[in-house]
C-alpha cells in the first residue's frame, strides 16, 4: 500500500527541515519526530519514498552546499566542511569525492569563473547532484566512479 497524503505531508516536512537545516547536528530520531513518526517506521518510508536514506539525502545536500562554497574560492575545504555541519574532514572528502566525482580541493581550484550567472534558484536545480537510480542488487562498482553527476 502506498503513503497517503498526510504521510507524504510529513515527510516531506521533515526533509524540508533538512533542507533548511542542513548544517545542524540532526539525526533520524529528530527527523521522525519532525514527521511524527517513529525512527524505524521514518527510515523506512523515506527510503521508500525518496529512493534514499534520509542520512544519504542529507549528506548530498550538505555536499551541494560545499560545492557552492568552494566554487566561490574564498573558502578552504576545512571550512566549508564545517560550515555545513560536517565534523569529519575525512568524511566530507571522501562523500564529496563520491558524489561529485572528484577532491573537494580539486574542485575548488577548478575555474569556474567561466559559469554564465544564473539566479541562485535556477542555478540549484541546474547543478543539484544526481542520484543515479538505487538498485536493490550490491553491485561491484570502481571505487573511482563517481555515484553522482551533475546535470548541466
């Protein structure tokens, strides 16, 4: 049976807190009471809905809003780690480098001053990462492959 309205409500709720919130300590328990759900029953629906953990589509939000840091230059990796509420360097580098397909320091050295401005709307749909579509199957992928792409 699929969510009702009032679920999907919900849960759309507790991933615009994500959204919004990105760089705050949140964790499944405090999304599921967000949706008024218990964390188990959160998870489980989320993933069903979305495709994606809720923890997977926080960290690709938190990794987005990096991107947008870095791409401006006048920050280091450290403190865009930081800044979207990352507390392991490590980690970032390597989700980042999962996501976006390359070192969040290469990124950043990157030019990207040849980029046509566009409104911060547009340009957030325009390059939000990409989850590939989730297969139930473990597959053996190069550990180089980057798991999303940007759509131009």
């Amino acid at each position: 049976m699929g969510p009702d309205l009032d679920e999907l409500r919900r849960l759309r709720h507790a991933r615009d807190r994500m959204d919004r919130e990105y760089a705050e300590p949140l964790d499944v328990p405090a999304l599921a009471r967000t949706a008024l759900m218990s964390p188990a029953h959160f998870a489980r629906r989320f993933r069903d809905v979305y495709d994606e953990t809720p923890y997977s589509y926080l960290m690709t939000r938190r990794i987005e809003r990096a991107a947008a840091l870095l791409r401006r230059g006048d920050v280091s990796v450290t403190d865009a780690c930081f800044a979207v509420g990352c507390s392991s360097l490590g980690s970032f580098s390597a989700r980042f480098t999962q996501i976006l397909g390359e070192t969040p320091s290469a990124y950043r050295a990157r030019d990207h001053a040849q980029m046509v401005p566009i409104p911060d709307c547009q340009a957030m749909v325009l390059t939000r990462p990409r989850r590939a579509p989730a297969k139930r199957a473990v597959s053996k992928k190069p550990a180089d492959e980057p798991v999303l792409s940007v759509v131009p």
